[in-house]
C-alpha cells in the first residue's frame, strides 16, 4: 500500500502486516547542506588531480634529470681517462726532450 500527501513522500515496507512509512519534510533544508559538502569534494577531487599530473610531471623530469647526471658522469670518467692518457704522453714528451737536450750538451762538449 503506497500514500502520497503534498509534504510527505511515503515509502511502504511491509513488516508482517504493519507498514512503515519515512517522512522527506526536512530534506530542502538539508540540500544546501548536501550540495556544500558535493561542491568542496569537487573542489578537493580537482586539486587532487592537478596536483597529481603536476607531481607526474615532477617525476618524469626527475628520471630525465637523473637520467642525464648519469650521462654526464660516464662522459666525465671517459674524459678523465683521456687526459691522464695525454697527460702520460706529454710527461714521456718532457723527458725525451731533457734526455735530447742533455744529450746535446754532452755532444757539444
């Protein structure tokens, strides 16, 4: 058995032979209520997104960035070897021309 009156919304369940019925006379003054808190998890929800792409961002950067100093390291530890390989070549350079140099002093003599 189902009422309708102008201010009650009535909903039947049976319960043996009794019915219940739930009075929505008050729920108008709680739609404002209901739609704030809506709109301000809205509102959170789209924080919470921009702030995750903006993190995700963030972090591709990071991997990039982490990616590159890696990068640089091994050229650096190439570079590195490059010069101590010339480094050797000019001290051997050196030498030979002091050994060429004291050799000519002792040719002139």
């Amino acid at each position: 058995m189902k009422t309708r009156l102008s201010n009650r919304a009535a909903f039947l369940f049976k319960k043996g032979e009794e019915a219940m019925s739930v009075d929505f006379t008050y729920l108008k003054d709680w739609i404002p209520i209901i739609m704030f808190f809506i709109t301000i998890l809205g509102g959170f929800w789209s924080i919470a997104d921009k702030l995750n792409s903006t993190l995700k961002t963030l972090s591709f950067e990071i991997k990039r960035l982490h990616e590159s100093i890696m990068r640089s390291e091994k050229e650096q530890l190439k570079m590195n070897d490059t010069i101590d390989k010339h480094d050797g070549r000019l001290d051997k350079a050196e030498k030979d021309i002091e050994v060429l140099k004291d050799w000519r002093k002792g040719y002139r003599k």
